[in-house]
C-alpha cells in the first residue's frame, strides 16, 4: 500500500470517528421513539376520541340552532300576530272605557249636595270633593 492510501484510509478512520458520536445520538433516539410508541399510539387514539366527540357536539350545537331558528321564526309571527290585534283592541278598548264612564254617569245616584244644604266653609266642601274623587 502506497502512502496515499494510507492517507485516505486514515482519514476515513477520522471521518467514522466523528460519526461515531452522531451515530449513537442517533441509536438513543430511535430506542426513545421505539419505546414511547405505545405512548404516541395511545395520544392518537385519544386525538381520534376527541375529535369524534367533537364532531359529535357539533352535530347537536347545529341541530339546536335550528330549533332556535324554527322557534325565532314562530315567534316572529305571533309578535306580528299579536300587534295587528293590539292595533285593533286599542280603540275597541278606548271606546268601552266612553261608555262604562257614560253608564257611570247616568247610574249615578244623585249627589248628596243637591239634598243638603251647602257646606259652611271651604274646607268642608274640598273634603266632600276628595271623598267623592276617592269613590
């Protein structure tokens, strides 16, 4: 062997010294990875778990808002129901509210002034008015 071999030979020797270290670096965390792979299995299987349940309260998060939707568009109409028949109690309601006042009036026995003499002072006749007010 020519001394030029020797050369190559020796720092190829070098080079696979150097690799050595990266090598067994290397080993270590194959090993880790061979070992936590139960590990590893068992985070995926949960991930899949969760997504699954996930999917799943998304599912019923979708059906409940379109009850909510089914429902917000009911009640639209009976809130639409509702004042066009406010819009025609109100003046039926003001109308009967006139003529209880009139039947009030009329039906009304005949003040207690008429047949009594009037009040001596003022005092007297503002508290017949406030008990006559209060009826």
């Amino acid at each position: 062997m020519s001394s030029l071999e020797w050369a190559f030979q020796g720092l190829l020797l070098l080079l696979l010294l150097a690799a050595l270290p990266y090598a067994m670096r290397l080993e270590r965390g194959l090993a880790a990875l061979r070992k936590d792979r139960a590990a590893l299995a068992e985070g995926a299987a949960g991930f899949e778990a969760a997504t699954r349940e996930a999917h799943l309260a998304l599912s019923g998060l979708r059906a409940a808002l379109e009850t909510q939707a089914r429902q917000s568009a009911s009640a639209e109409a009976l809130r639409d129901d509702l004042r066009f028949l406010l819009e025609r109690a109100e003046p039926l309601a003001d109308r009967l509210e006139i003529l209880v006042r009139q039947g009030r009036n009329a039906s009304a026995p005949p003040t207690p002034e008429a047949s009594e003499p009037s009040p001596r002072s003022q005092a007297e006749r503002d508290l017949l008015r406030a008990l006559r007010m209060a009826r």
